[in-house]
C-alpha cells in the first residue's frame, strides 16, 4: 500500500509531529510511505508560542517536505493535483483542529478526483476543547471527504457517532510515544536537571486555561501541609503566564514550584519524566493526552482527572489515581496518598504491563483493516 501522510512534521516541533513521525516509520516497515508537511502551520498572528520549529533533533533525520499553506487556498488545490497525480491509495490527516478543516478537506477533495484515492483521518478531537465560531462548519466541510476515522478513545468515538454518524471507524488507543529515548535512574536526571528534592511531580506540555494548572497550584498548599513536595511545571505558556506565576506568590509556593516555562527540545524531555515519581494531567477537559503515553513511555504513574478518555488510560489504583476535575481538595488527597502509601514502585510496575497495548503496530494493523474495505472512495 502506498500511504501519504499529510500534516505537522519534522522540522514542525510538537506532539502531532512527533505521533505522525511515529506513524510513518511504523508504516514503511510493511508499507511504501511519504510525508508532507507545512511550509506555514499557523499564521504568526494565531500561533501563541514562541517559534513553530524544532530547536533540537528531530526523529527522523530527512525533513519532511514543507508543501502546505494553512490559509491559502489555491495552494491547497495545488497540493491537492499533486497528490491526486502521485495516486496514493491513502491519504492519512492527523486532525485536532477545525482551523485545518478547509485545508485538508480541499486538498482531499482535489487528490480524490482520481477515483483511486482513499483519506483516513485520525482524530484527536471531533470538536476542539476550546470552542471557536465556524467549529461545526469547518469539520463537516472536512469530514464530506473522508474515507475511514481512527479514534483513540471511547469519548472521540461517542463524539464522532453524534457528529457523523455515517463514519466508518476503528477505536485505536493512542500509541506510547516510544522515541524519546529509555528510562534513566531518577537520581541521575535529577542530579541533570540541578534537582535534589525527595519528591517530585511534574506537569509536562503547552500550558492551556483547560489543562487545569491552576488547580494543580491551588492543590500544593494542601500537601505542603502534610510533606514537602516539589512540583515540576516543564512546558510552554499559551495561557497567560502571570496568572499562574501570581497563584504561587499568593500562596508562598515559590520554593516548591519551579518552572521551565519554555519548549523543550526532544533530547531532554527524558530528563523531566525520569526526574519525576509521578506525572499529573489535572484537565479540565480531554479527549485522551499524548502527554499520559509519554509517562508511560518512562514507566511513571500518572495522576489524572476524569474527563474525557483520561479514564480509559490511567486505571484508578492501579496505574495512578483518578480524581473529580477542577476540585483541589480531591487532587491533594490523590497526591498525599500516593506518597502516604508508598505507590510509586507498584503503579510504575503497572504501567510497564499497561503500555504493552498502546503499540505502534496495533494502530497499523487498524488501518490495514480499514484500508482492506475496497468500496468506491467517497466522491470528492
């Protein structure tokens, strides 16, 4: 089969570029496969962050070639005749936001008028976490072209039947980010990272108002009053930073708060994770995290809120702790009883069974499946 991946890759930095890295090297061990990337993602005037480019290493030694304009429509028709010409069998579009609906369903609908090609998307979200006008419009127009949906969560699958109840679909877990490299001794990162606390959580990833990192900040003064406990916030600010910076000067929390309030290339994110007894995704609201399947890459528990597929990961006691979202009292307790009853050695043993099915391959396999289906493409 000779699969086209369309979307967020190296030298692109972030989550989505790492998962469909990830993808296509696991597809090209049975299947012939390219990937194409944007030349601009985001125009600047959208994008909160501070560069859309890898400053480190990327997985995958050859860029990926930067073809696609997110706002400009004749380069969608013209990436579209490309694609229609190369004759792919399938189209793969990772799809998390509908800002890319227009996009990627233009370039489907102009690639599909060879009457060969099929276009799966994988979906992170049906609708997005935070709302924007035109959401519904922009996914439909998107969702008119598309072949055959991957989920990775029975809340995604829930959300797709409602929306489009038409989809053919296979629920996939999301697959453990396995490339950032094997877990090191947790005293070695620390000692890396200039660390030398007993205890430490982290919170890893772009910082957004639904992340709840707010909670987490109102939690520690909880805990402090029983165990000192260094909390760890590694990650980008696409919420305003101040706001969480006052939370912990209101509550004295700077000795036990450090932040690393920038982009962390890919050959330290092991540090962090390593450094950390346990990991903490206090959301407000979810589909699944990308950020649970790196923990779990590194073998550490994780902490989490019950929203979204977030349940469907961490298993309440025995892969970590599963709390109410936005209620602080909830979280500390979750917190102080994992140090209290010494879980960390029995939730990471936990986890290193757990992972064993989020494998790369069983999402292969999946969309072999789907691919398997030979009915005539949907018309573009």
């Amino acid at each position: 089969m000779y699969c086209i991946i369309v979307g967020t890759a190296y030298p692109l930095r972030g989550g989505i570029a790492h998962y469909n890295a990830l993808l296509a090297s696991s597809l090209a061990t049975r299947h012939s496969v390219e990937t194409i990337t944007f030349k601009r993602q985001y125009p600047a005037l959208l994008f909160p962050g501070t560069t859309q480019e890898e400053t480190g290493a990327g997985f995958h030694a050859d860029p990926a070639p930067r073809l696609v304009d997110s706002i400009d429509p004749l380069n969608w028709f013209s990436v579209g005749r490309l694609l229609r010409e190369k004759k792919p069998d399938l189209l793969i579009f990772k799809y998390w936001l509908p800002f890319f609906g227009p996009c990627f369903g233009t370039i489907a609908r102009v690639a599909k008028r060879n009457q060969h090609t099929r276009v799966l998307f994988i979906c992170d979200n049906v609708l997005p976490h935070e709302r924007r006008p035109f959401d519904n419009a922009f996914t439909r127009y998107a969702f008119r072209q598309v072949d055959y949906f991957i989920v990775q969560s029975d809340a995604v699958e829930r959300d797709l039947a409602s929306f489009w109840p038409k989809a053919i679909t296979r629920n996939v877990p999301h697959p453990v980010y396995n490339a950032f490299g094997a877990p090191i001794d947790k005293y070695k990162a620390r000692r890396s990272l200039g660390l030398m606390d007993d205890r430490i959580l982290l919170f890893f990833g772009y910082v957004r108002e639904y992340k709840g990192l707010d909670v987490l900040l109102e939690a520690m003064p909880r805990v402090l009053q029983h165990m000192r406990v260094r909390l760890l916030v590694a990650g980008e600010f696409y919420h305003d930073e101040s706001r969480y910076r006052s939370i912990v000067e209101k509550h004295g929390l700077t000795d036990h708060v450090l932040f690393h309030s920038e982009y962390l290339p890919n050959e330290r994110v092991g540090l962090y994770f390593s450094a950390a007894d346990a990991v903490v995704l206090p959301y407000r609201s979810a589909t699944q995290s990308g950020i649970a399947q790196i923990a779990y890459n590194f073998d550490k528990p994780v902490l989490a809120t019950d929203v979204g597929g977030l349940s469907e990961v961490v298993h309440d006691g025995t892969t970590g702790y599963v709390v109410p979202p936005d209620q602080p009292d909830a979280l500390s307790r979750a917190i102080l009883k994992f140090y209290n009853e010494s879980r960390e050695e029995e939730f990471s043993r936990n986890v290193r069974r757990e992972k064993e099915k989020y494998s790369w391959d069983n999402l292969v396999n999946a969309i072999e499946e789907l691919a398997a289906h030979r009915s005539p493409p949907m018309p573009g």
